[in-house]
C-alpha cells in the first residue's frame, strides 16, 4: 500500500528499505536463469556463492546455494556458464540489496541451449531480421574497414594478413574484444556502435575462430543479433567454422565462411583489379577496332558507288536532262504564243469584217441628219435639210435640194 508521506513528513530510508523487503517476500520462489560471472566457495563453509548476470542487459544479483547443490552436478560451473536456480528473493533492507538463496541449482545443458536458440531464430526470422531484401552491398573499395575479434587471435592476424596483401592500402580500425565469456556481449555490443557512428569506416567484420557451441552462445545473442541489423554500416559475420552459424551470420549482411573469406569478401585485390582493367582496356580497343573496320568498309562501298566515284556523271547527265526540258518549255511557249497569234489574227479579221469602217472603205457613206439621226430612207429628208456625209476619209456637208423620188431608190436585188 502506498505510504502518506509529504515534504514536511517525508519517510525514512530504513522505512522505503523494509518495505521493499515485505513486497519482495511475497514474490516467493521462483526459477531463474543466467549466466555465471564469478563463483566463489569458501573452505570451511556449507555455502557457495554465484553472481548470475543476464547477457542482454547489465543486471546481476548474488545467489547463495548449499554447497552439497555444487557436488552434486557433474561439473562445478565455470564463469560463462548458464544456469537455472530455484530460489527465493530476499531484501536486505540494511545495506539494500537483493540476493537469491537456491535450494535447486541446474545446468542448461547443450540441447536446451540448441531449442532456445532456434526458437529465437523462429522469432527474429518471423520478424523479418534475416530477410535478403534488407542486407545492404558491401562498398567495392572502403576508406577504412573495422575489426571486431579477440586481442592478439589468429582470425585477427588473418583477416589483416589477407586484406593487406590484397590491398596495401587498406586502414583498419581495430577492436579487440572478449569473444566469449560473460563479457563478451556487451563488449561487442560496446565496440560495434562505436564503429557504426564512425564515419570512416565503411565496412565492419565480426571475425571469431572455431569453439564449441557454448563458446559461441554470444553471437546468438538477442540483443547482439538485433544491433547488427540495426547498424547502418555494413557487417560481415565471420564467425566459427563454415559448419558453425550463429544467428549472427544470418543477420549480417554478408557471412564469410573463415576469417580470410571476410578479407577477400570486404578488399578487392589490386592484381585482380589490375587484370580486370587491363582485360577491359584490351576488349574496348578490341571494340574499337572492329567498329573502325566496319567503318571503314562502309565508307569504302559508298565511296566505290558511280555516284561518288564519278560525281561529275551524275552532274552532266542532270545538265543534259535540264537542256533537254528548257528546249520543251521554249518549244512548248513558242507553240502557244503562235497559236495565240492566229487566234487574233482570225479574230481581228472577223472584227474588220464586220467593223463599219471596213464598209466605208469599200465606197459607201454614212448620211445623217443635223441631229446625227442616221437617215435610212429618202423620205426622212426634205429639201432644204442640212446633212453630213460619212466616208472613209472624213466627212462632207451636204444640202438637200430636192428629195428624190421613189423611183430613184436603188435597186437591191
């Protein structure tokens, strides 16, 4: 229950410490499983002392056992070892600390290490931790790779001999670290987001000979495995032998089956890289080549042509089409321009036929009256009328003295 206590009447620590104790009495047996990290045994003494760490998180807690729980397993345990305890929590409210006194203790043994781990590769596999789509390509060329491995081992010395001697130039970044143990997770854990924020490195190995499975336990670790696939910077799991795989190998984005494989996977060899670009310099001028020649033997048919061989042909023969249709076209307008003409000609002719003009020049006359009234029949003058006569040459005044008679018309028959 909770306590009433204010800034004016506030509780004491002893108090806060006994009542951690009464709720931690409650809780009452229970199973626990961790890791051993130092384990003590006094002479003399019935009462053995283990400190149980979990891996994934920095938490520890004393345990005290009988010492008889000890003798009765087949083999002491040894830091790094898992085990599982059957014990009651206690609270000593005087200096504030939790402990846990055993009555079972057992060791997890190889099989159910095995089942554990594969129901974590079930979960993260579920989760799409290992899926292919998520590993990222390692860079061809890296400004500086970063090592995680144990200090002075020889998966160390290999990955740097191999990468070296591929290229000289390379730079590493080097992380010794514990690569088994109870230590081991958090230091690598500690060591690869250092890494993974430094920005001159672009590759990271994870580089671990061969053990037993117990040995390995720390690159099947959750959190290990979930940081991996977290990082940002590429990670090569080299770890074991090729028969070994730890979750590890399945996160990272590239598992190399021995430590030299990692170097070869993460260094290109500069002899190789200098045959590719000498292949590559002789394929282009090999390309080249034959482009040239087919090249050239095109423009050698097209310059074998009548048309480029002997381009002046093709001009004359155009010239002497040209001549042949300037001739047609004057021919063509010389005839049309001289059918025109006689078109006129005929139609001038009908013009002057039927033109007044035409009958006075023959010798006939125009008579008309003072009102240039034309006069067709004798009766229309009388005598004493002024007339004018119309002839070819000009025109004549006239008088009438006398109207003819009818008998003086003249005969048109």
């Amino acid at each position: 229950m909770a306590l009433d206590t204010s800034p004016e009447k506030p509780a004491p620590v002893r108090v806060i410490s006994q009542l951690i104790g009464q709720w931690i009495s409650r809780l009452g047996a229970v199973w626990v499983e961790g890791q051993v990290a130092q384990y003590s045994r006094r002479p003399g003494t019935s009462t053995a002392f283990l400190t149980l760490r979990d891996p994934s998180a920095e938490v520890s807690v004393t345990v005290t056992c009988p010492t008889r729980l000890l003798d009765a397993m087949e083999a002491p345990p040894t830091d790094g070892a898992r085990v599982v305890v059957h014990a009651k929590p206690s609270w000593y409210h005087t200096r504030g600390t939790l402990s846990l006194a055993a009555d079972d203790i057992r060791p997890v043994g190889l099989g159910d290490l095995l089942a554990r781990i594969e129901r974590l590769r079930k979960i993260l596999a579920a989760e799409g931790l290992f899926a292919t789509d998520r590993k990222r390509p390692l860079p061809f060329l890296p400004r500086g790779v970063g090592l995680i491995c144990g200090r002075d081992s020889k998966a160390e010395h290999d990955v740097l001999e191999n990468a070296r001697r591929r290229w000289p130039g390379v730079r590493f970044r080097v992380e010794p670290v514990a690569v088994q143990g109870v230590n081991a997770v958090s230091q690598i854990l500690e060591v690869l987001r250092a890494l993974d924020r430094d920005p001159d490195v672009d590759v990271i190995i994870m580089a671990r000979g061969g053990g037993s499975v117990e040995d390995l336990l720390p690159f099947s670790d959750e959190s290990l495995v979930r940081a991996v696939g977290a990082a940002s910077t590429p990670v090569v799991s080299a770890i074991g032998h090729e028969s070994d795989t730890p979750l590890v190998d399945l996160v990272a984005d590239y598992r190399a089956s021995t430590p030299t494989d990692a170097a070869r996977r993460s260094v290109p060899d500069v002899h190789e890289e200098l045959e590719r670009v000498a292949r590559a310099r002789e394929q282009i001028r090999a390309t080249m080549r034959r482009w040239l020649e087919r090249e050239r033997a095109g423009l050698d048919s097209m310059r074998s042509r009548p048309a480029l061989a002997n381009p002046h042909h093709g001009i004359r023969l155009r010239t002497d089409e040209l001549a042949g249709l300037v001739q047609r076209a004057r021919r063509s307008v010389r005839h049309l321009l001289d059918r025109a003409a006689s078109d006129v000609e005929h139609t001038r002719a009908r013009v002057r036929a039927l033109s007044p003009a035409a009958t006075l020049d023959r010798g006939y006359a125009v008579v008309q009256r003072s009102d240039d009234a034309v006069v067709r029949d004798p009766s229309e003058v009388s005598a004493g009328d002024r007339l004018r006569l119309l002839v070819s040459g000009g025109e004549i005044a006239a008088t009438v003295d006398e109207p003819p008679s009818a008998d003086s018309a003249p005969d048109t028959e």
